[in-house]
C-alpha cells in the first residue's frame, strides 16, 4: 500500500484554517514532532488541547512522539546562535541516524492512519517536519504533502 506522509504547522494560521486544512486531507492521526509541546506560545495547539480539539472538530487521534524532535542542543544552535539551515538539516538526519529512524517507527501504523506530521513552523521548508518527511519518503517510497 502506498504511504502518503503529510506535514502541517500551527503557526501563523487560524484554529479554524488549521483544522479545515487536517479535514479537508482527511487525517485521522497527528504525530506531534515537537520536543516542547506544552508552550503557552502554541495557543490551541498545547499538549493539554490540542487533543480535544483534534477528537471533537474532526474525530483525530493525538500522539507524541520526542524521538522524532531536535533535541535541545539543536534547538538552541537553531534559535539562539543562528545555525544555517542547511547545517540544521544535515544536524538533524544525523540525529534521526542516530535514532534508527525509520526503524524505530511503525510503518504499518501510517499504512492504515492517515497521519500528519505537526511541528510549529508555517512552512515545511524551515522545519524538522519537512526533514522527516523527507527521510521516510525515502524509506519507505512515501508521498509527501505539506498541507
């Protein structure tokens, strides 16, 4: 079966764009990717309601999952001393190598759920999400769309 990996970030768009988005690809999964979920900065997109929401508005699973996060030492070369996001990128597929990502994960489990990958940036382009994306894609001969 084909495996299409979708991605999408909760910032810079509306709570009522953002769940349209994840209905309208008709995701029945979200895997959180991001090591900090809990921010007040993530509006409606905490760990504490982002699960509700997604149950209620659109019958959508939650999960976490920090395997798949840039740890904090990536996190802070990226925020705070401006690490060239192409370096990011190599960074961060050396730590999902590190990790046996893939490997670690269930590919059956996106086989059956229609899963979107969810980080905080507005573009995949910027974010892990788009990385990771990018590294089960070649995995597993995935589809991606970046919702």
């Amino acid at each position: 079966m084909a495996i299409e990996i979708l991605t999408i970030g909760f910032t810079r768009t509306s709570a009522e764009r953002f769940f349209a988005r994840l209905k309208e690809a008709s995701v029945v999964r979200v895997l959180d990717i991001r090591l900090h979920n809990d921010s007040q900065l993530a509006a409606f997109a905490k760990a504490g309601d982002l699960p509700y929401f997604l149950r209620e508005l659109i019958g959508a699973t939650y999960e976490h999952d920090v395997r798949l996060a840039p740890d904090e030492s990536l996190l802070t070369a990226v925020r705070k001393e401006r690490l060239p996001l192409d370096q990011f990128h190599a960074r961060y597929r050396s730590l999902m190598d590190e990790r046996d990502v893939p490997g670690i994960l269930d590919r059956a489990s996106f086989e059956r759920k229609r899963t979107a990958l969810l980080c905080s940036e507005p573009t995949a382009d910027r974010c892990h999400r788009g990385a990771l994306a990018a590294i089960l894609a070649e995995a597993w001969g995935a589809a991606v769309t970046h919702l």
